[in-house]
C-alpha cells in the first residue's frame, strides 16, 4: 500500500516521505482494519514528526491521528459489514495518512451520515476536545461569555460552534483580518483581532469590564497571560494546548486574588480514563451534526501526495479551519 513515513525526526515536509509499499497491517484481537477515506491534518502530526509530542511512534511510522474510512475486516465485523463509515484513532505507529490502517474496535465510531467523507474524519479529536473542555471541565452554562482564543483554527472553530449550540455568547480572537471573517462565520458574537488591537481590553469592554466567564486556550504564551487579565471573578480557563510554542508558568497567587480557575485537558486521557464518557459525547456531537448545528470547517481538500504540506502548513499556524488529506 501507499503510505507516508517518517524514518527520521524533524521539520514534516523534510522526513515525511511517501513510500509505495509499505505492507498492509493485519488486525490483531479487538482491532479492525479500515480502508482509509480521508485523514484530518492534526498539531500533533507536526509534533510527532519533530519529536516534540508525548506519544513517541518508533522509527519509521506514518503520522496522522485522525481519519474516517471503511470497515475491511476485523473482530465483531458483521458479514455483510455492517460498520459502515467509521471515524477514530489509528493505532500507531501505522498512523492516518495511508490507504488502510488499524482500529481498535472499542475506539471505533460510526461517521454521521450528515457530514462527507472530509468532514466526518475532522470531527473526531477536535470537537470532543471542544466538549470535554467546555463541557466536563468549564461546566459551561447558557447565557455565559465564552472567550476561545485561535477561534478560526481547528479546535478553535469546534469550541465556537459548541459554545454557541450551549447559549453562551462567543468572544472569538483570531490572527488577521481573514481568519476575522472565518471567526464571524462560524457563530461568534463578538470578534477580535489581536493583531489590531489588545483584546484584553477589547474583552474588558465586550463584557461591560466583567470579563469572560470561560476561556479556552489553545495557544497558551500570550494568550494564557491576557486572559488571566480578562476572565471574571470565579471564571476558568481551560488549557488546551500550547500552539504559540510558549507554555506558561501559571501565577498562583494570582489565581487566588482574582478566584479563578486554570483547568488542565488532555482530551486523549479519556479513552482509557472513561471511554463511556468519549462514546457518550460522539453521540451528542452526532446529534448536533445531524441537527445542522455543527459542521467541521474544512478549509482545504488535499490530494494525497500533499501530505507532508499539508502538516507543515498546519505547524506553522497559516491555516484556518481544517486540512484534510483525501486517500
């Protein structure tokens, strides 16, 4: 089969290479065997091939985390197989971007029938992190302000999209005038370019010098410092992610003076943590798929030979929406 490797560590369109026959993997107990539709372009694909992520493939492996493909074979496949289009998590180090990877069966996801081939594989990592963080973590409520930070990036656009299917008002900051456009798109009430203009203030003003009640921060640096300026007495921030490459040193003592909340997610944990709880959201954001409440922004359709751009485009912060690599 195709598939693209990387035998050595560093920067995605210098080690990702595509390889013409790489063997097709063979399910093992509780895995499946999934013809590859469509691979979403995720951070961490970037951060793997660097060596920078916390899972640590051995040499050589294919990258790529998400995808949405067709059940082959597998343990609990029906004979006329009956899983239809499925999203999830390939086992690596055989990762997404390949014509067939593994499954395990217990992490496997039935695509909604609403969303394309694209669309579906973007779903999965982006708006369960969404969920979990507003959701389980923030406990969000209906008429709150929610401040997300890189609102017209991948995770970014899922958080915008759910704050607003939860009654919360959306403060959206964004990078540039294009990704303003997007950010208005998707839902958000209010939206602020940080390159124009300070959005702490911006924030400060939008809330009547109250503040947002819930941030989410995918981008920590300078983005976790001014939101500790902005978020209201008794708020959280959710930390995310660290997109900015700076992770911050939180101030405790400023926590304490101000009562508010830094809440730690790493969405991943959940699936051995309480994957109950990860099917239980995949069936709500089907819902809300279904409903036309949601939609994956998909702003590129890449052929399969741009992988390795297509990953380092989404490392170096250019892009909005998703990438997705159509196998």
């Amino acid at each position: 089969m195709k598939a693209w490797q990387v035998g050595e560590l560093g920067l995605p369109r210098d080690v990702m290479r595509l390889a013409e026959d790489v063997p097709v993997p063979e399910p093992g107990p509780g895995q499946l065997l999934v013809r590859v539709r469509a691979a979403a372009v995720n951070f961490p694909d970037a951060l793997m091939c660097l060596g920078m992520y916390q899972v640590k493939p051995p040499l050589p492996f294919t990258p790529g985390v998400e995808l949405c493909g067709d059940v082959l074979s597998g343990e609990g496949v029906p004979p006329a197989g009956g899983w239809g289009r499925v999203i999830g998590n390939p086992v690596l180090p055989g990762g997404a971007f390949a014509e067939y990877a593994l499954l395990d069966a217990g992490s496997a996801f039935p695509a909604p029938a609403a969303l394309d081939d694209a669309e579906a594989a973007a779903l999965h990592i982006g708006y369960q992190t969404a969920w979990f963080g507003l959701h389980r973590r923030a406990a969000l409520r209906a008429g709150e302000t929610l401040l997300v930070h890189a609102a017209a990036g991948g995770v970014g656009s899922a958080a915008v999209q759910l704050g607003r299917a939860a009654g919360a008002r959306v403060i959206g900051v964004v990078g540039g005038a294009e990704k303003a456009s997007v950010a208005r798109e998707l839902g958000a009430d209010v939206v602020i370019d940080r390159k124009s203009e300070d959005f702490v203030a911006a924030v400060k003003e939008a809330t009547g010098g109250r503040g947002a009640d819930v941030v989410f921060d995918p981008v920590g640096g300078d983005a976790y410092a001014g939101s500790t300026r902005c978020v209201a007495f008794e708020g959280r921030i959710v930390v995310v992610g660290f997109a900015s490459g700076t992770i911050p040193t939180p101030a405790l003592g400023h926590a304490l003076v101000k009562n508010y909340s830094v809440l730690g997610l790493h969405w991943g944990l959940y699936n051995t943590k309480d994957p109950r709880a990860v099917r239980t959201a995949h069936e709500e954001l089907g819902k809300l798929a279904e409903a036309g409440v949601i939609r994956p922004l998909v702003s590129e359709r890449l052929p399969f030979d741009q992988a390795a751009d297509g990953v380092q485009r989404v490392a170096e912060g250019g892009t909005t929406g998703r990438v997705v690599v159509l196998v």
